[in-house]
C-alpha cells in the first residue's frame, strides 16, 4: 500500500489505495474514491470553505453538491469500513 500525505495550513490530504481523506483542522470535511469526490456543507467559517473550494473547486454548481453533515457522515463511514478503517 502507499501512502501520500499532503498538508498545508490546517489543511492535510490522505491518500492511500484508491481513497483520499481531506481534512480541515482535525475533521473531515471530504473525501474521493472511485465513486467520486464529496464534500461536505460548510458549517464552519471562511477557513475551512477555502479547504473545501481547494478541494471541489468552489463554484456554485460544486457548493449545491455538497452533502449535508449527517449524509456526509454516512458515507464516510460506509467507505472507512469498505477500506477496513472502522469498526
């Protein structure tokens, strides 16, 4: 398996077989995999959705996509445990 890991300021990027983790501060705000890119909405402030635009692009069209926490939150933990990262 390998790693890459990418960080910048609070903002730290994961990947490893066919999945990569993004985080903002120490929570996950998307992730991609072979069924796509999610991110989910922001509910925080102005750093964090310049991570999620680094990460979607930011445009209107990419802003609407985005998931709500508690559906963001399922399919996180659908994909962590398909990868064998969760209980």
């Amino acid at each position: 398996m390998s790693v890459r890991i990418e960080t910048g300021s609070n903002f730290a990027s994961v990947s490893f077989d066919n999945l990569t983790i993004h985080t903002s501060y120490k929570t996950v705000i998307g992730f991609e995999n072979v069924d796509g890119r999610f991110v989910r909405e922001n509910a925080w402030g102005p750093t964090t959705g310049k991570h999620m635009n680094a990460i979607d692009g930011g445009s209107n069209l990419a802003k609407a996509a985005r998931l709500p926490s508690a559906e963001f939150e399922k399919r996180l933990a659908d994909v962590l445990k398909k990868h064998g990262l969760s209980n």
